[in-house]
C-alpha cells in the first residue's frame, strides 16, 4: 500500500514542478504556443483558392435520422480535380427559405486530360440537422455554368 501512495506523491509533486517552469516541453500550457493577435480588414474573407466545379450534374437530399446529407456530383472540365467540397453561402443560413452551397474543387497541377465523363465526375456532401432544415424550402448547390436545386 505505501508503495502506490509514494508514486502518487511523486508524479503529483513532478507534475507541478512542470507549471512553474515557462518555458518546458513538459508544461502542458506551452504545447501550441501563445496566441497572437492579428488585424484584419473589417469585412474581409480570406479568399478560397479553389474554383467552381464545371456543371453540377446530380443534386440529391437523403434523409437520415436527426437530418439530411445533401449529396452533389458535378463533372469538372478536365481529369485531376481534387478536393471537392459544398460550401455554405450566407454563412450557412437560408435567405428567403432557400440554402445555397458552392460547389468548389481545386485544379490539377501540370498537364490535364480529358477523357471519359466518368472518369472526371466528382462527389461531395454535407450533413444538415432537422434544426438547420427547419426554415428551408429549397437547397441550390451552384457550378460555374449551371446550378441544380431540390424543393421540399
């Protein structure tokens, strides 16, 4: 029994000998560093490098226990997208009961081949909650020539 109790005593006493020290590895509070204060320009947004997949080409909501997924495929120009992603415009709240989302993606690198639409073609999807859902009446997901949209 006293052996316990001693081990105990001496991780309790090494461990606050960690937070008196600043500056070591072992302090959990220096883990991530120290925060920084930064400005920014009022009502900028840092700008999303990646582009608006080509033409939406399905545009589905499942419905799931607590929600919906709304799924998005779309067929960008060429073959090597990556990335692709639904991002919430007005940051994420249905303006007049319609939720809109962008269909982005990021461009290949180098060289670009065409091919077969199957092959090109690119998904993505988002989990939205019965709360989030509340207000919608329609959900648009937009490309760069085209936009695809569902109506409950």
């Amino acid at each position: 029994m006293r052996l316990p109790v001693t081990a105990v005593l001496i991780a309790a006493l090494s461990l606050g000998g960690c937070a008196k020290v600043r500056d070591s590895k072992f302090n959990p509070l220096n883990w991530f560093g120290r925060s920084q204060a930064q400005t920014a320009a009022p009502g900028t947004v840092p700008a999303d490098p990646r582009s608006l997949v080509q033409q939406v080409t399905a545009l589905e909501v499942a419905r799931q226990p607590g929600g919906a997924i709304v799924r998005a495929s779309g067929l960008p120009p060429t073959q090597g997208w990556w990335d692709a992603e639904l991002v919430a415009e007005n940051d994420g709240i249905a303006k007049d009961g319609v939720l809109s989302y962008r269909f982005v993606v990021f461009a290949p690198p180098g060289e670009r081949r065409v091919s077969t639409p199957q092959s090109r073609e690119l998904t993505a999807a988002i989990y939205l909650s019965d709360m989030r859902l509340q207000d919608v009446r329609q959900i648009v997901v937009l490309g760069a020539t085209n936009s695809r949209s569902v109506r409950r």
